[in-house]
C-alpha cells in the first residue's frame, strides 16, 4: 500500500514549480488543498475508527517535512489544517463525532492567542474578537477562536487566579475573514485575521486549551504546546533541506562568484559550510525525531508528563529551528548576488525560515524554564507546560 509519505513525493515536483504561484497569490491554490487532501495529509493525526490513517507524530513530521523541503509556505499550511484532530479532540466525544461524520478529510485553522472576549449565554457562549495568524483559513472547514470568559466586561477567573479561557470552534462561513496577509515570509499561508461579533457558540463546540481529550488516541495524549512545537520544527527542517538542496544544485550547476579562479563547487571553503550544514540537518532531523518518537512511547503507555518532559519538548524544536536558520543562511550567503533575485528560491528560503522563527512556539523561551528545572529553581509562573 502506498504511504503518505510516498504520495507525497509524487507531488512535489509539482509543488516546486508552483511555488511562485503560491507565493504571490498568498494562499496554497484549491486545487493544491484537493491533491494534499487525496494523498491523505489532512488525516494524518485523524484515528482509525473514523476513518483516518492514524500515522504516528515521527511519520507524520516527515511528510510536513517534504512538503516544506518543495515550499515552506505548502509545508506550513498543511501542518497546520493536519493538526486539527488533536484539538478537536479536546471537545466532547459527540462533536468529535459530528465533525467527523461525513469523513476524515477534515480542514481545521484558529489562532490559539486568547485575543477575543465569550460571554457566557443559555447553553453556550456569545464570542467576539479579532484573531491575527489564521494559516490557511481561506479553505478550512472550521476555525478555532481562544477567547477570555468574561461577565459585565470583566475577565473570570479560575481558582488558580489565572483567567478562564475558552476554546470556540466555528463552521468557516459564520466568520468574517479579514485581508491582513502582507508580509516577508510565509507569504503563501493566507494567514489572514478573522473576526467575530457577537456569535453564539454553543457548549459542545468550546473547549478548554489545556483540558483533557475525549477521544482515546496515542497522539491526543502528548502535550498540545509540545506537539505544536515539534511539527513547526519539522516545517523548519524542510525548508532547511531544500535551501541545501538549491545551493548544491547552484554550485553543480558551474556557478562561479565575481573575480573567483574556480568553481564555487571546487572552494574548499564552500565545501566545508556544504558539509557542516550537511551534518547540522541531518543532527537536527534526529534529535527532533527522537524526541517525537519518545514522547509517541510514552503517551502510548497512557503516562503523565512532568513539567521537564514537556519542556524539553518545547527546547528541541527551538533548538532545531535556530540550526535551521543557521543552514538557510550558510545555503543563502554562498548563492552570492544570484540568490537576492526573486527567481532564487533562495531568497524565498531565507525569508520563509526567519517568518517561522518569530512563532512564540519556537521562540526559545524554554531554554530558560529547562535550565531552571535542571538548578533546582522553582518554575517561572510565566511558564507554559
């Protein structure tokens, strides 16, 4: 039977020659979303029972993977809509159930950053907001908006004395859309805004970011800020391996820099940063997948993850992202003049690999709250495990 993985490399061929395409219109075409869909990237995380392929998160992260090393705009986008089982699953059985009634091919985006204010109403939530960030919300079916409980304006509090937030889950044609998307990288991701005004959401379609699954599943089990993280660093990985591939390619190809006496190829300099990078990607593709694979046996086995656990999760996928940027940046200086033009993949490379670095997923904050864990200190309030 043919893997996801193996469909996956049937397209991306297609995909490199789209990636202009992409990027100027700013969003992965439909007809694109359509054959991602058929070769099951959006069923990935998606269980069995419903008809999914329930792939574990290691081979899961090598198709983002691919699809980024093709175009890191496709690659972020799918990782993105691909996701959507793990928090749907954090609603109620039965809405887990509706969701998934008509199929697995199911298209999930949102934004995770509380930006809107719910009110709580008979049997649901009254929700209003603005949400910035929303990857490839142009072809969901349903978009996630984190808001604020609040009542007479003021945010409720849990007895933990943090706020009560509200994940609510809406059909995509109940929200309004807003043309926000004019940026240095990731430019294909359509990751408009999206606004709402005083929509009801019933209960069974809110959820709490931080509850418990309903579905039993082994990848619903790992940590939803750790997961999150590793699939961001696997776009990472992509877009990575695809600048080394441009760069070699270049200097294969003959490329000779201004007043140099040999090919680029033939630099023994050029060849040294060649093989560093090699060896950073491919150090960095192993890291990431054992950390993924650890924490696939250890949500299998239905355990607790302690606070170190889930960030050093978090650590890793900062860390593979810093390597990658390191690998674009070597790939991109070594394109010299070539690479600044827009029929470069390279600029494109550089652009879309320091967009993904201001993600707050991979921000690096988490090297701090290891290093305090691992002195002995008491864990920053401010950390999110």
């Amino acid at each position: 039977m043919t893997t996801t993985l193996e469909r996956v490399r049937e397209l991306t061929p297609m995909i490199r020659q789209r990636s202009t395409e992409i990027e100027q219109g700013r969003h992965v075409p439909l007809d694109l979303i359509a054959e991602l869909k058929a070769a099951g990237c959006f069923r990935m995380h998606v269980p069995a029972e419903y008809g999914g392929d329930d792939l574990t998160l290691s081979q899961a992260l090598d198709v983002i993977e691919e699809l980024a090393r093709a175009d890191g705009s496709t690659g972020w986008t799918t990782m993105i809509g691909s996701d959507g089982p793990t928090l749907f699953s954090r609603l109620p059985k039965t809405t887990f159930d509706t969701i998934y009634a008509d199929g697995p091919d199911v298209i999930g985006a949102g934004a995770l950053a509380p930006k809107g204010r719910a009110m709580r109403v008979d049997g649901g939530y009254c929700v209003s907001g603005q949400w910035s960030f929303a990857s490839g919300c142009q072809h969901a079916d349903w978009l996630l908006a984190h808001a604020v409980v609040v009542d007479q304006g003021q945010p409720q509090l849990l007895s933990s004395g943090v706020p009560d937030m509200r994940v609510a889950v809406f059909p995509t044609n109940q929200v309004e859309i807003v043309d926000t998307w004019h940026v240095v990288g990731l430019n294909g991701t359509g990751s408009h805004d999206f606004s709402l005004r005083e929509a009801f959401c019933p209960e069974e379609r809110t959820f709490s970011l931080m509850g418990p699954p309903s579905v039993a599943n082994t990848g619903f089990g790992i940590p939803l800020l750790g997961q999150l993280s590793l699939n961001l660093a696997a776009v990472a990985l992509g877009i990575g391996r695809g600048a080394l591939d441009d760069i070699a390619q270049l200097a294969g190809g003959g490329k000779r820099r201004v007043f140099a006496s040999h090919r680029l190829a033939e630099s023994a300099v050029f060849q040294d940063k060649l093989g560093e990078a090699d060896v950073t990607l491919r150090g960095a593709h192993a890291l990431l997948h054992a950390d993924a694979e650890a924490a696939w046996a250890k949500a299998g086995r239905g355990e607790e993850f302690s606070p170190l656990e889930r960030l050093r999760i978090r650590a890793t996928a900062a860390y593979v992202v810093r390597l990658m940027t390191r690998v674009v940046d070597v790939s991109y200086t070594a394109g010299g003049g070539s690479a600044i033009y827009e029929a470069s993949p390279l600029q494109r490379r550089l652009r879309d690999i320091h967009a993904l670095t201001q993600h707050i997923g991979v921000s690096g904050e988490a090297f701090e709250y290891v290093g305090a864990l691992l002195a002995g200190e008491e864990l920053d309030p401010r950390a999110r495990v």
